[in-house]
C-alpha cells in the first residue's frame, strides 16, 4: 500500500489512520514511510498513563485530554490493551470511556493490541509515536491497562508517567511491581472522596518515598482527584506542566530520548534478528526435531543453539 | 427418615445405577436452564431442612412462598396486560381499544426511545427513531390522544417509562384530572427502575445519584397523593434478557429492590409508608420448572427481607407482587411458529409461579414488531391458560413437589449469596459503578451462546430440526411520515403555548433540582401547560448532568 | 486464526440491548480477531469516524429499535465521504426481511438474524475479506 507522507504531513486522518495500520502489519513495507517520517519529525510530548483496572484511567485520561484540546493543542491518545493469549485477538473497550473527546476534531484515537510480542514490547508502538507526531499531534497519551512488565515496558517510553490508583486498590499496590513506582513521575490518587483514601494515601506516600531516592530534584508529587466530577483535574494539569517544565530545564529531557532511542534500537534490532533468522528457524519442521532431541537428552540445549548460532554467523 | 434413607439408597444402588450402567442416560449432565444440576429424582430428603410454616406456609402468610394473596386466581385472575404501543398517539389508541375489546383486562405502554430517554420528537438523537419501539409522547396532547375513551379510573395502567417517569406519570394524572377522575382512583405502575437501566436496558438519562431522587421524590408524592400507584416495578425482566440466568436474575433484581428501600430510608421516609407500593417485574424463561421456584424463591426472599432487615411491620411491605413477561430472548427468526408453544410454556410457569399480571410475547417478535394477528394469538394463550388448563382452579398447585421445593429453596439459598457479595461491595449503586453486576451478567450471556453453538443446549429450529428458512406473513410497518408528523405536530403546540408561562415552568423546575425539593410538584404544574418531555428532561440534564456508560 | 483482523462493534441510534453486540465483540476476539467496541447510544458520525481513526476491516451494526432504515443508509453515505468505503460491513439485530434488499443495495454484505451462530459470522468475514 502506498501512503501518501504529505497527506500524513497534513494531519489527513485517514492517511495517518492507515499508516498505523501498515506499521502495526506490515513492518517490512512501513519502514520507507517511517524512515522518511523520521528525518522530517520532531517527537511529540509523550505522557505515559497506568495503574490497575478499574481506577478511572480513561476517564482522567478524558480530562486531560479536554484540558488540552481546550487551550489548543492537537491531542492524540494511543489506548492499548492486552491480546489474548490463546486466541491473539483482543478487545478494545478504551474507546468507549473517552466519552465526548472522541469527535473532538483536534483528538485522535487509536486503540492497539499488545499482540503478545516475544521480548517486549512491540516496536509498533514507538512507531506509531512517531507517524501521530508527524501528523501534527503535539501531545500523545498512552494509556495502558495493568501493572505488569508490559506496562512498564510500555511507559518507559513516556517523557512523563503518571501511575493512577484508588482507594480500593489496596491490595493490588501492594503487588506493584517495583518497577512500576520507579517510573512514576506522578501518582494520582483517584476516586479520593472514598471512605478509605486517607488510609491509602498514606501507604501510597510511604511507597513513594521508599521507591525513588533519587536527588534528581524532581519531587514526586500525589494528586488526589474525583475525576468523575472534575475534581483535582486542574492541580493534575498543572503537576503535568510542571514535570514537563522540569525535564526541559534539567536537560533530563534529552536524556530520556537517548534511553528511549537506545531502547527502541534494541527492539528492532531484535525484531530485524527475529524476522531475519528465529521466525524461519520456528517453521523449520527440524526445528520440533531439534526440541525432541534435547528433550530425550540426544543433545544439551547449549550445543544447539550455538549451533544455530553459528549457521545464523554463516548467514550473515 | 432412616428408613427413607435405606429405602432411597437401595432403589438406587439396585435399580437406578444397575440400569443407568447398562443403559446409560441421554446426557452426561443434566442441567437446568440456568446450569444448575438436576439429580435424577427428588424426595423427601431433599426437604430435610425446610420448615413447612417458616419456608414455604400458606398463601398470604408469611414469608408468602405460596402467594400473596389467600385465595390467588379463585377470587381474580391474573391481569392479562399485553405491552404494546407503536407510532403516533392515535394508532396506539386504537389498538389499546382493540385490545380492550377482546379481553385484556389492563394496558401497559410501550414509549418509543426518544421518549425513553427525555428527547422530543425533533431532537437530533431521536432521527429514526420516533414511534418505531413504541408510541412517541411528547407533550400533554399525545397524552390525551393515546388515552381517549379509555377511562382512567376503570383500566389500571403499566407505563414502562424509567429515567423519566416522572414527567409521564405527571402527564398520565393530567389526563385523569381532564377526565375528571379523581387521583385516588387511578391504578398502574410506572416502571421507575433505573438501576436496570445501567445493566442491562440502557435507558439511562442521568447519573445514580440524581436519578435515585427522582425515584424517591415519586415514592413520597404517591404516598401522600396517590395510594393505589405501584410507584416502581424492580425488574429483573430486562437483566434476564441481558443474557444472566435465573439465580442472577432473583439476585439482582432483590438487590436493587434493596438500593430502593435504603435511598427511601435515607430521606427519612418511613419503611411501610412506600413498601406497599413496590412491585416486581419478572421474566419467563423455558425452563418450565425453574421458573416456577424462581417465582416462589423470589416472595421468600424478598419477605424475609422486609422482614428481617428492614424491621417492616406491615403485612403489605413484605407481599412481593409481581408482573411477568415471557421471554423476548427465547423467541427465534427461525421457524417462528414454534414460539407461540414457547410462550405457551413460559406463561405456564409464570401462572404456577403465582404472578399478579402477564404479557405474552406475540411470536413474530424476533423478526419486527407484532402484527395485530400475532398479538392476539398471544392473548388468547393467556386465555387458554386460564379459562381451559385448570391450573387456576387451585392455590400453587406444584407445592409439595420434591423437585420444586428442593429448588425453591437453593435458589433462595444462592441469591443469598450473591446479595452477600453486593453488599461487600458496597450495595447494588457501588457494584454496578465497579461494574461487577454487568460482567457477572456477560459472562452468562457468553456461555449460553456457547452452550448453543456447541449444541449442549438445545434451541428447536436454531442448533436442531433446523429447516430451510422460510419468509413468514406480514411484519408490522411504521408510518415513514410519522416523524416529520409528529415533529409538526410538536411544533404548533411549541406555537400555541404560552412561552412565557413555559419559562417559569422550566425555572420552577430548575430551581426544585438546585434546593433539592420534590420534583414532582412543578413537573405536573409545567405538563399541564403542555411544556414538552424534552423541554423537562434538558433542565434535569443541565443540573443532573449526564450518564456515560465505561464499563465493558 | 483471524491474524490482524480489526472490527468494530457498534450500537447506533438510542436502542439499549446490547447482549448481542457484547456476545459477538467477545466471540470474535475468541476467534483471533481485534474488537473495538464503542458502546451504546453512537451517533453516525461518532462510528464513522470510530471505523476512520481506527482503521478497521470490519464494521459490525448491532440494532434491535428499527432504526436501521435512517440511520444505516446515514453510516454508509458518510463513510464514502470520508473514504472509508473499502470497509466489510455487516449488521444484526431485528432487522425485518423485507428491509434486507435494499439494505444490500446500500453496500451492507452481511445481515445476520437473532440466534446466527458466531462461527457463521467469523467464516462470513474470513470469506470476504479473503483470509484463511
């Protein structure tokens, strides 16, 4: 399919709509377009969103965002959600909480599936970072459901990362991954007219304090909201701006580039290496030989895969 | 017992299990309609631990498993009250006569969508819509129109009207008051329940908060102006058809029954001064004798509710009246005929189950609206029902049934635990803001059509006996003019009026939101003047603000 | 397996029952499929731009009001305006027999009545847009 980079350019919707679609599917054809992209783009300001289901993600997310297009920017909201394991296919209820947003003309919507990608997170995602930052959008949300290494994975490509919890979740913070609170920048505390947020806000300052000691200077802060009522919203935009103002002048932004570019890098080397040489080795029928035999102890899997290795160099 | 005991285990090492070895059964497992197990045989010992006189007692006595009345259909039939309504204010009209004519004994109104959900006629959400589910009100005048010639102190009338029923029922005792017929004499029920709306209907205007007083506001006006108005019909109709099996059905529906009672309680009102009024809206499902417990679980549970937690005195306050509908889920596109004996079957079971009013399903329903034929057909089942079966001649003629007992009381049993687990939640408003009430339901509907698609649960003429499809008879048709009419029609009463008298109208009402005082005072002050649904509900939405659903 | 196929379900118009679009979202990510569902209550230009922004293959029609003779032939013109005609689009719900003809003739493929097996439609949707 042949895309039209000036339509994308222009910000036509339905040009930068098909391009995510080539760069989810069809990564080989996408790489002219992002290659071309690349060059001619500067990345827009990416602010990661996560936390536990059920904590009103999008529905912050919704708020922001309206804040946003309010004062004139061009906002874009990547909503992903997990892909099931046995079937691949997923479902993709983010779109339905961002309530009136969706047809602001000034917002655009993508909902992505994490497609289950061995080592990590899927390069598709950066990639289509990079084709809504050449469309114009000047500001990117990514939002992503859960607690795990995906998510984390996941925000660390964000400049910013607000991790979003409630009073509720109790249990589950307590089963953060650590990683989790380490990419923090900001934690909302929300639903916080609920009986027991003063008792979670304090667990939750305890963590805070205890997961980045840090002498960045940059103070993590915890903002309590009733998004449903517009509550705390201002106080979150105004934290936000402030943590975005705090990378700019501390440099720490370029900083964060050169590790998200490091890490994006990796991922399509590995990608390239997977496609290249591990995908065909997947479909060779000696391939399930080669597992047989390791597993009737034939052969240890160390010699194997040095032997697999060693074609790959052959290859080369 | 001991002996029963021996005895039972002896029939069953000897002959039961002797011959299910050699023979086998039709199936593996044997499974209610809602996937409960079913044993081969049921007797007494399954009713060890049921009291006959706290469990189960006669009819009208507590805790009312055998009825709610002492005498049941010897004294009254049920009412046979067919839901109907289609396009303008006229049409409905006349099949509301055409219906009264040939014997029903009730009417219950089906609105269209815009109505449902406080738009006018004109709005540009109701485009498409207007009269095609039901018929369009939108001011006094279409009021007055759907019930001309109809006596409104003769006819008890159902409106199945939610978010904004008070704004219907302030129309429907504005027509009485033409009528000249007095307040105390009108009889019906609005629908009222909103909380179904947010699982599983969907016709939500506004958020819980403001729509829990809406509801509480009528619940103090009819007590004081209105004694003989089923102020709320708690349905678990449409959480059925949402695709959740019996048990959640009971549960949810008693649970939101619950939410009611403690928002009534929690402005002050006192617990029998409402409770008499609250009636229940069941759904009739196929599995005949499921259904039949389902119906007595659900007078238990709910007295004994009343009762227990709610310290409820009155008799009255812990009588769970009910309306039953046969199931809209259960019709099939596929050989259509076939439903007429579907519904003959579920109408049975809501019959043997002690209901106070049913609708049966006309049996094109799956393919378009009823035709006047088809609905007939399905009034007449009733008629059958009651006048050729017998069924009616005696009080909760499957009590005592080892089976139905049994299961009476499991379903009770497990509804309970469900309104264990709600109530950790925080009560029925909190679990289905967590959404834990519409995934419970999904997570049912998902397996049923599983269960179909792999055959397990079979569905005559869809999984089995299917036939080539064949194109049935006629489909009842909408009026493609009935919108641009109807909109006119709106447009030279907004004309007519006087709009100065509408201002304040709309100001009384804004200003009765902001303080918080009963809303149904000036919403009745402004129908009178022929200020529109839409007119209503867009103060309410501007003050209330809006629902958007985010669950999934 | 359904490898990259994108769907959107949608509700247009006011109608509340959505028990068939939710059983068809999830039997369709069962199938391999990626489902976005936009809930109830979706204005015609709300799925339109819904199917644009997301680039689906498919576009699901769930309507059980009678609705569907305004507002579908309103969903396809505004597709084709935005130049989103390439999608497969399918319907279910009450949808009479006598309407399917021209429902066809607007470019709807599919319509699928209450109680079609959800394997009929993955099968529909895997012949039409010529995937194994």
């Amino acid at each position: 399919m042949k895309i039209d980079v000036d339509k994308i350019l222009a910000g036509d919707e339905k040009t930068v709509a098909k391009a995510i679609s080539l760069v989810e599917n069809s990564r080989g054809e996408a790489f002219d377009l992002l290659r071309e992209l690349y060059l001619k783009t500067n990345l827009a300001y990416l602010l990661g969103v996560t936390g536990p289901p059920g904590g009103g993600k999008s529905t912050l997310v919704e708020k922001i965002v309206s804040r946003w297009v309010d004062s004139g920017e061009k906002v874009a909201v990547i909503a992903i959600d997990p892909s099931s394991e046995f079937s691949g296919g997923a479902l993709l209820g983010d779109r339905i909480r961002m309530g009136k947003i969706a047809t602001h003309p000034d917002v655009f919507i993508r909902s992505m599936a994490t497609r289950g990608y061995l080592g990590g997170l899927n390069p598709a995602i950066f990639d289509t970072v990079l084709v809504l930052s050449a469309a114009g959008y000047e500001r990117i949300v990514i939002e992503t459901v859960g607690v795990g290494q995906n998510e984390i994975d996941i925000v660390s490509l964000a400049d910013t990362t607000l991790v979003v919890t409630v009073p509720e979740a109790g249990d589950e913070i307590q089963s953060f991954k650590a990683g989790l609170m380490e990419a923090g920048d900001l934690f909302v505390l929300n639903k916080s007219d609920h009986a027991t947020a003063h008792k979670m806000e304090l667990i939750l300052k305890q963590m805070i304090d205890l997961a980045r000691s840090d002498d960045s200077g940059w103070k993590i802060p915890l903002i309590k909201t009733i998004a449903t009522e517009e509550d705390g919203i201002g106080d979150l935009i105004e934290e936000i701006a402030a943590h975005k103002n705090y990378l700019e002048v501390s440099n720490l932004e370029l900083d964060n580039k050169k590790k998200v570019m490091k890490n994006h890098l990796i991922h399509l080397l590995e990608e390239g290496l997977r496609n290249k040489y591990i995908e065909p080795l997947l479909k060779d029928k000696d391939f399930d030989h080669s597992v047989d035999e390791v597993i009737e102890r034939k052969k240890d899997p160390y010699t194997q895969v040095s032997e697999w290795l060693s074609d790959f160099g052959e290859g080369v | 017992m001991a002996d029963l005991e021996k005895g039972f285990q002896e029939w069953k090492e000897n002959k039961l299990d002797k011959t299910v070895n050699n023979y086998g059964e039709r199936k593996d497992e044997f499974k209610t309609g809602s996937n409960r197990p079913v044993k081969a045989l049921y007797s007494p010992l399954d009713l060890e631990d049921i009291d006959y006189l706290d469990d189960i007692n006669f009819p009208g006595q507590f805790p009312y498993t055998r009825g709610v009345y002492p005498t049941m259909y010897r004294s009254r039939l049920w009412t046979m009250r067919q839901y109907a309504g289609f396009g303008t204010a006229k049409e409905t009209n006349e099949r509301f006569r055409y219906l009264l004519d040939h014997g029903q004994t009730g009417l219950s109104v089906a609105f269209d969508l815009p109505t449902q959900i406080g738009y006018d006629s004109d709005h540009e959400m109701s485009k498409g819509e207007v009269g095609r589910v039901g018929v369009a009100i939108d001011t006094l005048a279409d009021m007055e129109t759907l019930f001309d010639q109809i006596p409104l102190d003769k006819v008890s009338t159902s409106m199945t009207i939610n978010a904004p029923a008070s704004v219907l029922l302030a129309m429907y005792i504005a027509v009485a008051e033409k009528q000249g017929v007095e307040k105390e004499k009108l009889s019906g029920t609005i629908q009222n329940d909103i909380l179904k709306e947010y699982i599983a209907r969907g016709t939500y205007i506004f958020p819980p908060e403001p729509s829990l007083r809406l509801i509480t506001d009528i619940f103090e006006y009819c007590s004081q102006e209105l004694p003989s108005w089923n102020t709320i019909s708690i349905s678990g109709y449409h959480i059925r058809e949402a695709g959740s099996d019996a048990v959640q059905e009971l549960a949810f529906t008693i649970a939101d029954g619950i939410e009611y009672v403690e928002s009534a309680l929690s402005i002050g009102m006192d617990v029998d001064s409402f409770a008499p009024r609250l009636s229940f809206f069941f759904n009739g499902q196929m599995d005949f004798l499921e259904e039949v417990a389902k119906f007595r679980a659900a007078r238990r549970l709910w007295a004994e509710i009343m009762k227990e937690r709610f310290g409820a005195e009155k008799a009255k306050s812990c009588m769970l009246r009910f309306h039953t509908q046969t199931a809209g889920a259960a019709l099939t596109a596929q050989q259509p005929q076939n439903n007429i004996v579907r519904v003959a079957i579920q109408a049975l079971a809501a019959v043997l189950g002690g209901t106070q009013s049913l609708h049966t399903n006309s049996f094109d329903e799956a393919l378009g609206l009823p035709t006047e034929e088809a609905a007939k057909i399905a009034l007449r089942t009733q008629h059958i029902i009651a006048e050729e079966s017998g069924v009616a001649d005696t009080i909760d003629p499957l009590a005592g049934s080892y089976y139905i007992e049994s299961m009476t009381d499991k379903l009770v049993d497990e509804a309970r635990e469900y309104l264990d687990e709600i109530e950790e939640l925080g009560g029925m408003a909190e679990a289905i803001k967590a959404g834990y009430v519409q995934r419970e339901i999904q997570e049912s509907a998902y397996q049923e059509q599983k269960a179909v698609e792999s055959g397990e649960k079979v569905v005559v003429g869809v999984n089995k006996y299917k036939e080539d499809s064949k194109e049935i008879g006629d489909i009842l048709k909408v009026d493609p003019n009935l919108e641009k009419d109807q909109c006119q029609q709106l447009a030279e009463i907004r004309s007519d009026r006087d709009s100065d008298k509408t201002e304040k109208h709309l100001k009384d009402i804004r200003n009765a939101a902001i303080n918080d005082e009963n809303l149904m005072y000036p919403i009745l002050d402004a129908v009178r003047d022929y200020v529109s649904i839409g007119e209503i509900c867009q103060v309410l939405r501007e003050e209330f603000g809006e629902y958007e659903a985010k669950i999934f | 397996m359904s490898e990259n196929i994108k769907v959107l379900i949608a509700k247009p118009g006011l109608d509340g029952h959505d028990r068939g679009a939710k059983v068809i979202a999830r039997g369709l990510k069962e199938a391999g499929m990626e489902v976005v569902y936009t809930g109830l209550r979706q204005t015609t230009e709300q799925i339109v731009r819904a199917a644009v922004q997301e680039d689906v293959d498919v576009i699901g029609l769930s309507i059980l009001s009678g609705a569907h003779s305004h507002l579908f032939p309103e969903i396809m013109k505004k597709l084709k305006d935005n130049g989103k005609d390439d999608v497969l689009v399918i319907a279910g719900g009450i949808i009479p027999d006598d309407d399917h003809a021209e429902l066809k003739d607007l470019g709807i493929k599919g319509i699928f009545k209450p109680g079609t097996p959800i394997n009929e439609i993955v099968e529909f949707i895997h012949q039409e847009l010529d995937v194994a």
